[in-house]
C-alpha cells in the first residue's frame, strides 16, 4: 500500500486550476483509493452518523478547509457552491510533495 499525504490526495484533482466541485474531488479521491488503495480501507465505510457519505469524504472537507485556511485552495463562486481552485501556493505545495 503507497502512503501519501492528505494535501497531495486532495490538491491533485485540483493541479489544473479549473474550479472543480467537490463531487469531482470526491469521484477522484474515490477511484484513486479504489485503484491505488492509498489510505486505510476503513475510510470507505458510511458511519450514517454523517449522512450516507463514505468516511473519507469528511476527511477530505477537513483538508479542504485547511488548505483554504492556509490559502492553498480557494473557494470560488456562491457560499455553498462547493467549487474550489488550487492557488499558486497550492500548485508549490503539491509540486513539493507529488510521489
């Protein structure tokens, strides 16, 4: 099993620039994980606690809030849009961590 940093799971499906939705993000990250099998395989269980999400989408909103919090990613459009765009300083981030 690769191990690999939160912010690069996250900030990958965003290294074009293009404003993309969290449902892509989350398409993403899901397939990355079904295919690379890259983080605990526990994280695909839906506690129902949350919602009917699978546990890594929470997961994958606390990085993103803390990206945005450290100007990494920045949201774009209405309050609850959901789109995100990487920064320059996501772009750095990512360039310094990607495998």
């Amino acid at each position: 099993m690769i191990k690999l940093h939160w912010d690069f799971v996250v900030l990958h499906p965003l290294r074009n620039g293009n404003p993309t939705h969290l449902k892509t993000i989350y398409s993403s990250i899901g397939e990355g994980l079904r295919q690379g099998g890259y983080i605990n395989p526990k994280l695909f269980n839906v506690d129902g606690r949350w919602g009917d999400r699978n546990d890594y989408t929470h997961v994958v909103r606390t990085v993103i809030y803390v990206l945005t919090k450290k100007k990494m990613v920045e949201h774009v459009g209405a309050r609850k849009s959901g789109l995100y765009r990487i920064t320059e300083a996501g772009q750095k981030r990512l360039a310094k961590i990607e495998p």
